[in-house]
C-alpha cells in the first residue's frame, strides 16, 4: 500500500468510497455521522484536493482509501477547544480528517493512520459517538481518548483522540523507571 495526493481526476472513486462508507455506517448503527448530511460534499472535496490535503491510499493499483490530512500548530481550529478533558501535547500536530475505504481490502485504516503519524509524529481525530469501528482502530494503534469536541457541521459531540511521540516516549519511560524499582518521575 502506498498514500499519494487525491487528483480531481479521483473525485468519481472517492465519492463512491464515501457512499459505501455511509452505508457500511449506517448498518453499523452510526446513521448520523455522514448519512444526516450526505457527508462529505463534493464542493469540500474538490476543494480539499486542490489545497493538496486530501489522499488516497493505493492498493494493487486501486484506490482503496481516503483521507484528509493536515498539519502544523493549531491547524484545525476545530480542536481549538476541547471539553471534559484536555490534550495530551500542545506541540504542532497533524489532523486526520474524513478516513474512508472501500471495506474489501483489509487494513487500509491502520495503513492510512499509521502512514500520517509517520510524518507528524503527532496526530489527533476525531469521531462520532456512534462509530464503534473507528474508535477501536484508534484504540488499538495506541490513541487516547482526551475529551469531547464539536463540529460546525452538526451539534453531534465527537470523541477526540491523540497520539504523540512526546507522550509516548514519557509513558515509556515512566514504566521503564517504575519496572526498575526507581523514583516514578513527574
């Protein structure tokens, strides 16, 4: 598998990835995410892949995933305020936005996320309440749930999660202290 940005010349695949998306949501109990809406329009495509945001992972020469990656210091004004919690790193990150594949190929999820840390280091994201299969990718590719977050979109409260390298690097530490019976550092 590899990631590279969308074309507009991708837009007809893409757009068919969304719409089996919703419906794979909608079966999974999660009618609201994208379904409400008709979520994401085509207007916000085009223009994702013409500020050079949005990609697609490839896989045995098809399109088997997309995504919307963006990054820098408080780069989506979205994450701006978090409640009933807080960050983990207010360092620059990068955000995931509007994951989707094509539900046959497998891995594509963890492809896409694992490809966007490798670049950031630092990523957060977000999702519906409802969309139990996202929250346990992210859960299982070690993300922490940090709080609750709002979208302009729709009032639905969404779950926001994170991954860092400075986080991750501290909790190692903290156990590797810990295992070796020293001080617990702060």
């Amino acid at each position: 598998m590899q990631c590279r940005l969308a074309t507009l010349n991708d837009l007809d695949v893409i757009m068919k990835l969304y719409e089996s998306a919703r419906d794979f949501m909608i079966k999974n109990g999660n009618p609201h995410q994208w379904g409400d809406n008709n979520w994401p329009p085509p207007e916000l495509l085009k223009s994702d892949i013409k500020k050079s945001q949005c990609y697609v992972c490839i896989h045995n020469e098809k399109i088997a995933g997309v995504f919307v990656y963006i990054y820098g210091r408080d780069c989506d004004p979205t994450y701006l305020k978090i409640n009933d919690g807080t960050w983990l790193d207010e360092s620059a990150y990068g955000v995931v936005h509007r994951l989707a594949t094509d539900g046959k190929t497998r891995g594509v999820g963890s492809f896409c996320l694992n490809w966007c840390y490798e670049k950031a280091g630092h990523l957060r994201l977000d999702t519906h309440g409802d969309n139990r299969p996202m929250q346990s990718l992210v859960k299982k590719l070690g993300f922490v749930h940090c709080g609750t977050i709002f979208v302009k979109e729709d009032s639905y409260p969404r779950l926001a999660f994170e991954k860092s390298s400075l986080t991750e690097k501290l909790q190692k530490n903290r156990l590797t202290t810990v295992l070796s019976g020293g001080p617990f550092p702060t």
